[in-house]
C-alpha cells in the first residue's frame, strides 16, 4: 500500500469515528426525512454509525405530550436535541429532520451541542411552500386548505427560515441523489464523511 493510500484510509477511519448533528430543517414535504435517509445509506455504506430522528416518529414515541404551540414546539425541537447530542458525542452521525420552525429553538439545540463540543451543522433544506403544496407527502396541506387543521407551519404558522445555516439546499428541480450528494460533499469538507 502506497504512503498517499495509507494516508487517506487513515483519514477515513478518522471521520467514520467523528460524531456530529445533521439538523435538517425545513416546511412539512420539504424533502427532509428522504434527503436524510439518502444520506444515511451512503454513510453507512461507508462504514458511518449512523442514527435518524425523524420528527414525526420522535413526537409520536417520545415526545406525545406537547401539542403545536410555540412553547410546546419549542420543547419538542429542545428535546429532539437532547436526544441527538448524546449519541453524536459518541461517534455517531445523527441526521434529524425536523422541522423546528423558530430559530431561537434550533440556537437552544446548537448551544446544547457546542457546550457538550459536539459538532453541529444546521441544514436549510429550501423547498418552495407551493412545491411542498404538491408534494403533500402527508395529506397536511390539503387538510389545511379543507379547514380541517390550522397551525400549518409556513402556511399559516410561521417559520422562520435559518439566516445562516451551514448549508441551504435547493430541492426544486433537483434529484433526491444530487440534494443528497451535496450533503455528503459538505460533510467530507467537515472531515465527518
């Protein structure tokens, strides 16, 4: 084996050992949960522990309790960090796609990590609303547009979308494989994949 290929193993086992938060934010059929599933296979194609919190499994298991106001999304977002933190910091790649409408919640969670010197990167996934309207992956658009649900986030709910997050994500028109190709190249350029 040539020293540049003794080199480059070692760099690899060196990220398939670094844990770290893929936060994945973004509208209800943005795209979040098969952007992160996409990423999950590759990674552990490549030898990455990998964990996904989905959102919608974690308030169904986990979290029950609080409904959709700002506090309970708060504490649901807060919560799901927890959750996430404790594995990261162990060598594992947890990818959460979660919604997290509001910015002061997804700062709680990036503090969380940083107090714990847990990597954390914030991931814009940035699906038009009309877009995410048609894909209604969860019929919740039509059910907001019926009268039968309100409090839809980006609709009639706010969100409040990252200033500045490690990377946005331009779903429209784009593949699932390209969106999640240029997830996997920002955490190759982190040295985590």
């Amino acid at each position: 084996m040539a020293a540049g290929d003794t080199a480059e193993a070692a760099t690899a086992a060196a990220a398939c050992e670094r844990g770290a938060t893929v936060w994945l934010t973004g509208l209800p059929s943005s795209g979040k949960t098969t952007l992160a599933f996409a990423l999950s296979e590759r990674l552990r194609a490549t030898g990455h522990r990998v964990e996904v919190l989905d959102g919608d499994e974690i308030r169904e298991f986990l979290s029950r309790g609080p409904g959709f106001t700002k506090e309970d999304r708060h504490t649901n977002v807060t919560r799901i960090g927890f959750v996430a933190q404790k594995p990261a910091a162990n060598g594992v790649k947890v990818l959460a796609p979660v919604i997290a409408p509001y910015a002061d919640s997804r700062a709680a969670v990036r503090e969380r990590h940083a107090a714990g010197g847990t990597e954390f990167l914030e991931i814009h996934v940035a699906t038009p609303v009309e877009l995410c309207s048609e894909r209604d992956v969860k019929g919740l658009y039509a059910r907001q547009a019926a009268g039968e649900i309100s409090g839809l986030t980006g609709v009639d709910d706010p969100y409040e979308a990252p200033d500045d997050p490690e990377l946005r994500i331009q779903t429209q028109g784009r593949s699932v494989t390209e969106s999640a190709a240029e997830l996997h190249a920002l955490l190759t350029e982190r040295d985590l994949a």
